[in-house]
C-alpha cells in the first residue's frame, strides 16, 4: 500500500497559478517570483517541476500541468535529439 500524498498547500496553488500566467511577466518574472515566494527562480521552477508530476497539481489546475508537461517533454526530447547525428 503507498502512502498517501498531502494535499497541496496554498503556496503550491499560488506556483501553479502563477505558472499558468508566467508569460504576462517576461521581463520581470525573476523579481516577481522573488517577491511572491521568498525564493530563487531556479527554486521556483524546481517546485513547479515536481508538482506537475503529481496527481494533486493535475486535479487542481489541469490545464496548467497538462501544458507544462508537454513543455518539459519537448524539451527532453530536442536534448535526447540533439546528443545524436
């Protein structure tokens, strides 16, 4: 039997939220993740990562994860690729 997961915290959904609006702030995503999550955008998108491979995040903002998903795949997929002639 595998434990169950914790539900996602209110931080987790302001990630997600966030995420799905990541483009309105181009310029200044750095500063406004550092300012609404007290971290590093490495940390942020780490997080977000790790959320997006969680059944939580998917029921919660399907949408978001789904595109995210697709996002993280092509780009695995244009790094396997590009390693082979």
């Amino acid at each position: 039997m595998t434990p169950p997961q914790p539900a996602l915290t209110e931080q987790d959904k302001a990630m997600l939220d966030f995420a799905a609006l990541w483009w309105r702030y181009a310029g200044a995503q750095e500063a406004e993740i550092r300012e609404r999550f007290d971290c590093s955008p490495t940390r942020y998108w780490q997080r977000v990562h790790h959320l997006i491979g969680t059944p939580e995040a998917a029921v919660y903002a399907p949408a978001t994860v789904n595109r995210l998903r697709r996002i993280v795949a092509r780009g695995r997929a244009t790094r396997l690729g590009s390693g082979r002639s």
